[in-house]
C-alpha cells in the first residue's frame, strides 16, 4: 500500500495491520524499518513500543485520515494519547513529514 501526503509519496511499502494480533504484534520483532516501509494500525486509538527494538515516528490520524498529532517513540515507550484518534501509521524515525491538520491518501495497490 502507498501512502501520500500533500500529493507526494509519504511512504510506498505500508503494511496494515487490522486484527487483534496483527495489532498486538505490530513492528515487534523489526530490527530496523527501509525507507518508504510502514505499518497502518486500523481501529487504533493509542500505542506503545514495548518489546520493540527500533525508534519510530507515530502519525495518529481521524477516522477521515487527517492528522491529529505525531511524535518520536524510542523502544519501551508508551505513545502519547491524541482525542479522536482512529488509525495510527508507524514510520521509520525521522520519516514522518506532515503537519497537523494534513490529511493522508491510500492507494491499496
């Protein structure tokens, strides 16, 4: 799946993770993540980065896929809570270049 942002590719190899465990598993176990490479936590409202081995960028997103808040998650780490939150997109730290208020694409190639 590609994700854009603003009419540019944000990232181009997001994975969905929209069960129970692929939830509750996420990027445990990643030793690290590629450029472009991502994971979109559906029905998601808050996370952490217990068991995890790699640093991440959050996006938490509306239901409508705006962005509502984003931030930097070290290993062990809970992330913070954003009201209305609905989705969260993982990134590889640094990666995640959107300002509050944009709102994400999906094409589910």
């Amino acid at each position: 799946m590609i994700v854009y942002c603003n009419n540019q590719v944000l990232a181009d190899n997001v994975k969905i993770a929209d069960t129970f465990f692929s939830r509750l598993k996420g990027l445990m176990g990643k030793k690290s993540l590629a450029d472009g490479e991502g994971l979109l936590l559906t029905r998601c409202s808050a996370i952490h980065c217990f068991f995890m081995r790699i640093t991440i960028d959050a996006i938490y997103l509306s239901a409508q896929m705006t962005v509502l808040g984003k931030e930097t998650i070290p290993p062990w780490k809970v992330g913070k809570h954003f009201k209305k939150t609905a989705n969260v997109l993982e990134l590889a730290a640094g990666s995640a270049n959107v300002a509050i208020g944009d709102k994400l694409q999906i094409d589910e190639n």
